[in-house]
C-alpha cells in the first residue's frame, strides 16, 4: 500500500500528452497575422505552414479549415478511480486556428484562440443568479 502514490504519480506523468497539431503549440496572433494574409494567403500556403486540418465545404464553394491542439492529461484519465480525482481539475488548455477560403481558395478570414477546455465548476445554489450564472 505504500507504493500507491508513487504509482498514481507514474501513471499520471504516462498520462501526459498533447494532440492535434503542434504546429499551433507555441503560435501567437502577430506570427498568424504575418503568415495569414487576408485576398494574399492560398489553400496551399496554410497546408504547407500547418498541414491538412478539418475541412468543411459549403455549396458557396467556400471552406473553413480547423486545426487544434491540445496539451495536457490525455483524454480519459480523468475517468481513472481516485487519479480522476487530480486530472480532473487540471486545466487542458486548447489552442484552435480556423481560416476560411473563398471558392478561389483564397483566404478570406481567419480565428486564433485558446480556451481551457476543463468544464465550469457549478456554483454554491446559493451564490446562482436568476440568470444561472454564478455570483461573484
């Protein structure tokens, strides 16, 4: 029983990974905004700095690509007995760049953001407004 934590520290450092794109790890919106240049950047130029993302075609004939990455606890750890218990209240923060191309394939538009992909924690029913939201 004594070697319990060390095991939890091991299995939680095995846990540790990132997914999606790493090209996006350490990008910040003035490097995107040099890179991406709105009627200038083609298809071609975003596949060859970030690779092939998600693409969504619309009947217009236009596209958005979406490219994440993640860093963090991989998915599923958080439902591990008692080391769920850590994961689960460690930020997963997620980076996303969406651009959008014409049906000339010309960038048009394009999103840079990081969000924390850990869920809110619900509030005290007490501290909850008439809105749902959380007193401050």
């Amino acid at each position: 029983m004594t070697h319990l934590p060390a095991l939890a520290a091991a299995a939680l450092l095995a846990a540790c990974s990132t997914a999606g794109n790493g090209r996006l790890a350490h990008l910040v919106a003035p490097q995107a905004d040099s890179m991406l240049r709105v009627g200038i950047t083609t298809k071609d130029d975003v596949r060859h700095a970030f690779g092939d993302g998600t693409i969504v075609h619309f009947e217009s004939g236009f596209e958005t690509w979406d490219y994440l990455y993640r860093e963090g606890v991989a998915k599923g750890w958080d439902d591990v007995p008692y080391l769920g218990l850590i994961t689960s209240r460690l930020d997963h923060p997620t980076r996303e760049l969406v651009v959008l191309f014409d049906a000339g394939g010309v960038l048009r538009r394009w999103s840079l953001q990081q969000f924390d992909d850990r869920p809110p924690r619900p509030c005290a029913a007490a501290s909850a407004t008439s809105t749902g939201t959380c007193a401050k």
